[in-house]
C-alpha cells in the first residue's frame, strides 16, 4: 500500500507511474486543495487494517514523520 500526499496539485509527480504499478494499492492526498480524482486532506493513519509486522517508511516533512510514527506506535 502505498499512500502519497502532498500540499497543491502541482507537487504531484510520477502519478501515472504509480497507477501503472501492477497489483499496487495506493490512495493520493492533495491536503491544501480539493483535486478531482484525489483524496482531499491529510491521510489519517487509524483508516487502515495493518498487522504488527506491518513495515512503514516514511519519506517528508519531518512534522508528519514525528507525528506518524508516534501514531503508529500507539496502534
């Protein structure tokens, strides 16, 4: 599962390749503007069934980071 977020439309790369991975399940957030075909606001974390070996990377502004990884460790 991949999810992929950024702030404005503009920032969105590679999405055709993403869409074009085979057997690849993923969800797009545009969080600062509503986009057709995209997920509007932040991706919230709790939305997801994941085992405990469930392995996360995650790649951005070290804000999210922070926050991310104190969610997952609460889940």
């Amino acid at each position: 599962m991949l999810i992929f977020s950024v702030p404005y439309e503009n920032e969105l790369f590679y999405v055709e390749n993403i869409k074009n991975i085979p057997d690849l399940k993923y969800e797009i957030y545009v969080t600062r503007e509503e986009v057709p075909g995209y997920h509007f606001g932040r991706f919230d974390l709790t939305r997801y069934d994941f085992t405990k070996d469930t392995e996360f990377y995650l790649c951005g502004n070290p804000e999210m980071i922070k926050t991310n990884t104190e969610k997952l460790k609460s889940l």
